[in-house]
C-alpha cells in the first residue's frame, strides 16, 4: 500500500480507465476496499510500461484484462455509449 492509503478503508473503489492502470499502480486502492468496480475497455491501450523486464514479466497486462480474460461473464458492455450518441 501507499503511504496515503495505509490507514484507510473504503466499502468500494471505482478505478475508472482500469485498462490504462498497471497492476502494482492499481494494488494499493484495491487492498483498501472491500469491493470494486473497474470501468475501461480492456481491449484498448494498454498499461504504459517503459521497462522491458517489467514488460516481459507482465506489467503491461492492466489488472481489468487479465480478470476480463479470467472471468467473461463478469464484464459488462455499454449498450449505449451516451458522449458519441446523437439525442
């Protein structure tokens, strides 16, 4: 955990962009909750890894791929994506 997030505990974390997060980044606030509510795609960008050991050992996989991939029924889709929608 963060320094910032050792004394505290939240009843759910919502991490919006959780594909775009890398697991050690995404860790510490998960650890804090009790529940949690990963919203992105998990099928766009990836993590950000600039080091090609933290690459090969899997840090470029977001925390939202790896328990999509896990656990399809899981996932929830948009039926309505309302900032590109017409009304």
């Amino acid at each position: 955990r963060t320094p910032l997030l050792v004394k505290q505990h939240f009843d759910v974390v919502i991490v919006d962009e959780a594909g775009q997060i890398s697991q050690p980044a995404i860790l510490g606030p998960l650890m804090s909750a009790d529940s949690f509510v990963l919203v992105g795609d998990h099928m766009q960008l990836p993590p950000l890894v600039s080091s090609e050991v933290a690459d090969q050992a899997g840090y470029g996989v977001s925390m939202l791929k790896r328990l999509a991939d896990k656990f399809p029924n899981a996932v929830a889709q948009l039926t309505l994506q309302y900032r590109m929608h017409g009304n």
